[in-house]
C-alpha cells in the first residue's frame, strides 16, 4: 500500500463510525495476522503485534486491525498517529509473566502504580484505541487472598471488601502492570467501545496529557480486586469523559495531581465527565489523593453512581462525590449536578486536609458547586471539613435528596469529633457523626438550598450539625424529625448565619439549638416553625443578642 494512501485512510478512522470503521480498518492492511499474530489464546503475539504498530507509525500513521480472536501479549507501545482498532470478539489477553512487560522510566518501580504496563504511549499524539474488542488483563493472577478474619456485622459500614485481596510481591515489589493502560505526555488520544476488563491494578491512566476523549467504554474488574481505579485522570488538560459503563474494586472515576515522570506538576483542568453509570466498593467521583497541583473548571453531570440491593455493605461505595485535598494544590470552579445515587454508604464527602504540603500550592479547596443529587440508602453521614487552619471555601449545595437508613444514637451528638489532620481522607475517617444527614466543619460561605434529608428508621441525632462555620445560609431545608428532643439543627460557634424558608416537621421539639462563645449574627426570617414547639435555644456560653428571629411562624 503507497504511503500516501495509508494516510488517507488513517485520517478516516477519526472521520466515520461503526461499521464504516471496521470496513476501513480491514482496507488497510495491517491485519495483525499479517504480522504472524495468532489469536489462539496461547501463542505469545507481543512481537508480531508491536510489528504491526511500528510498521503504521513509521509510514506515517494508520489503522492497526486486531480480528476476533484471543491475542495473547506482553506490554505493547503505541506510537503516534496510529489507531489500535479491536474488532468484536477480538481480546488482548495480558500475560501472567511479569518478564513480558517492559520497564518505563517514571514511577516507582513495585507499587501500586508502577513502570510496567500492558499499553503504553510516551510523547505520542493522534492515538486512538476503538472498537468493541476487549483488553483483559488477567489481573486476578497477580492478586492473593490475605486470609483476614471476616469483619464483624458492626464493622461492616467502615470496612472494604477489596481487603480480601492484596497484590503479590517478590523481592518486596508488586509485580502487576499498573496502570494496565498508561499514556504520558501525549496530545489527541482518543479511546472508544472498548472494554477493559480485569485490570491487575489502575485500569486506565491518561498523565501530563492535552486533548483526551474517552467516550462510550465499559470497564469491569472484580469489586475485590485491589486497587482497580477505572480511569485516574492525572494532570491532563481538555479532557472529554462520556457514556462510561465502570465497574470496579476501586475508585471508579479519580483525577489526581502529581508527577511520578519529572517536571512540574501541571493542573489538571478543562474536564467534563457525563452520562456515566459507576459502581465500587470504593468511590465513584473522586478528585485526590495526589492533589499536589491545581484541580480547575471541571464538570461531572448526567450520571448514576449505584450498588445492588444484594451487595453486602462492605462491597457497596464508600462515597458517591469524594473531594479530597490533603496533599497541597488547590481546588476551585468544580460543578457537579444532576447525580442519582442508590445504596451508596456516604454520597457526599469534601475534605480539606495536611497530610501532605505542596512547597509551591498553597492547599485550598474552594468554589465547590453540588446540585440535584438525588441519593436513597446511604449508611453514612455526608460532610465538608476543613481544619482551623486550612478553611473550606465557598461551597454551595442545592437541591439535594438523601435518605439514609441506618439509624444514629444520642452518644454520638455529644462525642467530640476528631480533626486528623494527617489522617487519609475517607467518608469514615471521622468515626460516627453527630449529625444524620449533614455534617460541616471549618468552612466560610456556605450555602445550603433546597436540602431534604430523610430517615427511614429511628435516629436520636440533628438532621444537620455546623461547627466553626462562617457566613451559613441555610434556605428551605426539610428533615425527618429526631426520634428524641435532640434539636432539628444544631450550630457551634457558627457567625453571620441566615435561616429562612425552612419547614419543621410535626414533633420537633426544638428547631435549633446554638452553642459555643463565637456565635453571632444568627437570624431567623420566614420560616414555618410551627412543627417545633420552639424556634431555638441557647446555651450559657452563646452570647446575649446573637440570635434575631422575625417573620416566622411559631407554633401554638
């Protein structure tokens, strides 16, 4: 084939869809099989496959063409301007030999993400993986039992099911390939249709990339599979997530900022991730660990995070919306909306922490906008926490649904939360809360709109507790009523609070209580009171005149 026609067809990969992409695939001529791959499920191809990648890319691009058939390979390098094009029924079946992948320079050799990788693309541009093919990377051969003792049932809501298994190790290294798909430096990647499938570790990590489509893939790894991220979108910038079908054992979808290849560590911005179905025994949406750099003007919408009816706790999401900035590096301008979550544990968690320092981010997390989630059957109390020192920022939530279905007891009201500044963030970092659906701390200019939280069975505890909160607008919230006197709403040291348009449920004994020698400037305007048998208390150490109440409408 002339070189000038190979191109042309090259460039009609991007151009057409479907059945018009198999018939170009196959008018190209870099059949694999012509290369000597054999797609027998036992004949190594990693050769014969790296040939035919090589031969596209030196004639200046075009359409490497994988037939149906099991093409078993060690680690294959994509080279710019070529397509890998799986067609159904084709799989990429990873080998168990750890020799059979190559060693990049970069992270740390035996962790979780490590050199060795089943595809691998470096300084690349214009790549593409498509088709309705598979990639499989036999992952649960480099995984081993850890013969823990089962959890008790009482420990079920903090404990994982992914602890059943841990990677093997020789010489004190991991020897997976992970991530199983890793692309570095590379500008225009684009990957479709495929399924990705038991993953050893990190399924699919884009790092230091410009202009990524990920659209309409399917990934399934076993939900005790340990480490199995579905996508870690890392210091990238214009990225295009859709229509993503990710099952996995552990965080569905993470963006993180950090630098294992050298260099500055770039933010990872201009990101949308929409129209996707997750499920784990993690977390669903989560941007950090890793957060050393910037995290800006990033969307997650139009999306479902779900576990079974029948999946035990410990196998369900941990966190549906995990923001967790512990590492340094800053967080502004993230909007996610339109969410519906069922069974997750905890459905929010955002997290302003000091495990780590950046030298040259100052941490911050703020201009966090969540809106029209819809979530049934969590577990676990959501949150937004900063520490005294590090403060959350300009957070808004509005039109939020949850209903939970595990009750809370009084004892919980009164223990005292602790800070763990250095702690890993986790929804259950923090132990039991004292709140049942919404727990703040540390955090300046907060919105609550339109948030109704329900409880299915008897909880002793608030609907929603602030400590150390600044500048709280509290509109049109709705909550079950405690099944004790504990109030409705409880504020600790809370400044420059509005509370209006709220509706108290038949039963409430009292609709807030306020406490803690800070408190100021709290007012109370139009709303319906008269499910409580009063508006508010006060305890000995809040200071005369910080509360203002007018307009309400009062019971009795």
């Amino acid at each position: 084939m002339k070189r000038r026609e190979l191109l042309g067809l090259s460039g009609a990969f991007f151009l057409t869809g479907g059945g018009q992409t198999e018939a170009v695939a196959k008018d190209l001529g870099l059949d694999v099989r012509r290369f000597g791959a054999v797609g027998d499920g036992k004949t190594k191809n990693t050769a014969a496959l790296q040939r035919a990648i090589d031969t596209a890319s030196a004639a200046g691009g075009g359409t490497v063409y994988v037939p149906a058939g099991i093409y078993l390979t060690g680690g294959l390098v994509l080279k710019s301007n070529t397509c890998l094009y799986l067609d159904a029924g084709a799989t990429l079946l990873g080998s168990t030999d750890p020799a059979d992948y190559e060693d990049h320079p970069g992270p740390a050799a035996g962790g979780d993400a490590n050199t060795r990788h089943l595809l691998f693309a470096e300084n690349a541009e214009n790549i593409a993986i498509c088709g309705l093919g598979t990639v499989d990377g036999q992952g649960p051969t480099f995984w081993q039992p850890t013969h823990r003792p089962p959890p008790r049932p009482e420990d079920l809501w903090r404990d994982v099911i992914a602890y059943d298994y841990r990677p093997i190790r020789q010489g004190g290294k991991q020897i997976r390939p992970s991530p199983m798909l890793e692309f570095v430096r590379c500008r225009n990647v684009h990957i479709e249709g495929v399924l990705l499938a038991n993953s050893p570790g990190w399924t699919l990590r884009p790092i230091l990339c410009e202009s990524v489509t990920i659209r309409g893939i399917r990934v399934r790894n076993p939900v005790y599979g340990p480490n199995t991220d579905g996508m870690d979108i890392t210091c990238c910038h214009n990225v295009f997530i859709s229509d993503c079908d990710i099952a996995t054992g552990d965080d569905a979808i993470c963006l993180k900022s950090e630098n294992p290849y050298g260099g500055p560590v770039q933010a990872n911005e201009n990101i949308t991730i929409t129209n996707c179905v997750l499920t784990t025994c993690c977390n669903g949406f989560k941007m950090g660990t890793a957060t050393h750099g910037a995290f800006r003007d990033i969307t997650f919408t139009n999306s479902v995070i779900y576990n079974a009816d029948a999946d035990p706790i410990n196998a369900r999401v941990i966190a549906g919306i995990a923001i967790e900035m512990v590492d340094g590096g800053s967080v502004e301008g993230i909007v996610i909306s339109n969410i519906a979550m069922r069974n997750v544990r905890t459905p929010l968690f955002v997290r302003l922490g000091t495990r780590t320092e950046s030298p040259t981010t100052p941490t911050s997390l703020r201009g966090v906008r969540i809106s029209q989630i819809y979530a049934t059957g969590s577990l676990l109390t959501s949150s937004v926490t900063g520490l005294p020192s590090h403060r959350v920022q300009e957070v808004q939530l509005e039109n939020i649904f949850i209903e939970t279905v595990e009750g809370g007891k009084a004892d919980w009201v009164e223990r005292t939360v602790p800070e763990q500044p250095k702690a890993y963030p986790e929804a259950r970092m923090f132990g039991r809360l004292p709140a049942y659906g919404l727990y703040c701390r540390h955090v300046d200019d907060l919105r609550l709109s339109q948030i109704e939280v329900v409880t299915k069975v008897r909880d002793e505890r608030p609907a929603l507790v602030c400590d150390d909160v600044k500048h709280l607008t509290l509109n049109g919230l709705q909550a079950s009523a405690p099944s004790t006197e504990i109030p409705l709403v409880l504020l600790n040291d809370a400044q420059g609070v509005f509370i209006h348009g709220c509706t108290v449920p038949q039963g409430v004994q009292t609709f807030l209580a306020l406490s803690g020698p800070q408190t100021a400037r709290v007012r109370l305007v139009g709303n319906d009171l008269s499910g409580a048998k009063q508006a508010f208390t006060l305890r000995p150490d809040v200071p005369k005149r910080a509360v203002r109440a007018t307009g309400n409408l009062q019971w009795g």
